[in-house]
C-alpha cells in the first residue's frame, strides 16, 4: 500500500458511493478514502470531480465520477465470481434505476422539496419497479442465484427507498425483494462497505478503504 493508490472521494449514506464500494472491495482493491460532507464539499474534490459528486475515482491517469463506471473499472481488476456475467437486461435495469426509480424514490423520501408532486404517487411508481424486480428474484438474485453487477449496483438504491418508510415497506407483499435486501444488508461485503470515516480534510492522515485490519 502506498500513497499511490487510488483516491475515492464518497459519502457513505449515498447509493451510489455505496455500490461503487461494494465493487472496490469485492474486487479487492485498497483506495484512499476521503469522506465528503455534501453540503461542503472539500475544494480538492471540487477540483478534480468535473460531475461534483460522489463517488469519484481518482486514478494515475483519469477520474472516474460516475458511480457505474467504477463499478466497472474494479471489475475490469478482478471479479472473482464473475459479476459481470449478465445478461443485456441487467443493464437495463440498472439505468431505469438510475433514472425513473430514483427519480421517483427522491420525491418520495425528500416530498417535502417537491411540493407539487403527489408523494404517495411517487411511492407506487418506484414501487412498481420493485414489483418487477420482486418477480425476477425467485431464485434468489436477478438473474439466478448468484448476484451480478445488476444485483449489487441496485441494492443500494432498494435499501434506501426500503428505509424511508421500513414498516410500510415490510407490511409489502414481495417476498422475494424483501429476503433479497436482508440478505444483501446481513452480507459481510455490505458491512464490510459501510465502515464510518470522519470528515475528511487536507492534510489528514491516509485513511484506506477497505478499513486495514488490525489483530
Ligand atoms: N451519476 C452519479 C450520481 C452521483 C450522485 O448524484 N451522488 C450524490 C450523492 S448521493 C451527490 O454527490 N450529489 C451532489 C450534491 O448533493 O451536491 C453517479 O452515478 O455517480
């Protein structure tokens, strides 16, 4: 390990940091974690994050700020039960996830910043792509019963909408979706992706993620 290694700048509630982690410690890679508070962003990481948000990469040679492109930048290193055997649908879910679901999750979780907009209305059409997802998950994951890259860069996005609401969301008739999301929140990769970091300032002693064990 050395200050060469690559430098991801994250937040730890925000799915998006939280599946672009998942893959970086699946695959087995140690990068520099600089914790981000939203509401004031570091400078350092103004500078080099042209999208302004988390997670960013930064490489030897490149930045990476999308969460999906460093997903598949750590899978390109090493995906050792081959994450990326997916059918062209798992793509697709990801995007609609990325787009109309989250879209529909955040007027759901933040209604009070979108008073025009029916919350109840928002929850039933994020809920209708869970339907679907509910559907596909009988043998376990989406595509089986193995997880894919589908399965982990969704997850996250499932556990937050989950738990703007979890007793409504448990009161829910998908059983398959609802042991999906347990599972994935009992995993000891999921734990091993949440570890808590202070704020992050220049300056700071290299903080690494994964968190290096001590015995
Ligand atoms: N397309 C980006 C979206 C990432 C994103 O929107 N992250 C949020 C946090 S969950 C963010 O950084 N928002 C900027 C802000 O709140 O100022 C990705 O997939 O990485």
């Amino acid at each position: 390990m050395s200050v060469s290694n690559p430098i991801l700048y994250s937040f730890r509630r925000c799915p998006y940091a939280i599946r672009a982690r998942l893959a970086i410690c699946y695959a087995g890679i140690t990068t520099q974690h600089r914790e981000i508070l939203l509401r004031d962003k570091a400078q350092e990481f103004l500078q080099v994050s042209q999208s302004k948000t988390v997670p960013t990469l930064v490489l030897g040679d490149r930045v990476l700020d999308e969460s999906y492109d460093i997903m598949l930048w750590a899978l390109e290193k090493n995906d050792p039960e081959n994450w990326r055997a997916m059918p062209a649908l798992g793509h697709d879910l990801i995007v609609q996830t990325d787009g109309p679901f989250k879209d529909a999750l955040d007027k759901t979780k933040y209604a009070s910043r979108h008073p025009q907009e029916d919350m109840i209305a928002n929850r039933h059409t994020a809920a209708e792509f869970l339907v679907t997802l509910d559907v596909m998950l009988k043998k376990g994951c989406l595509f089986g019963s193995k997880p894919t890259l589908a399965d982990m860069a969704i997850l996250p996005f499932v556990r937050q909408y989950a738990f703007i609401d979890k007793l409504w969301f448990d009161a829910q008739p998908w059983t398959n979706l609802k042991r999906w999301l347990e599972s994935f929140l009992a995993s000891d990769l999921f734990a091993a992706s949440m570890p808590k970091y202070p704020r992050w300032y220049s300056g700071d002693d290299i903080a690494y993620f994964p968190e290096r064990k001590t015995d």
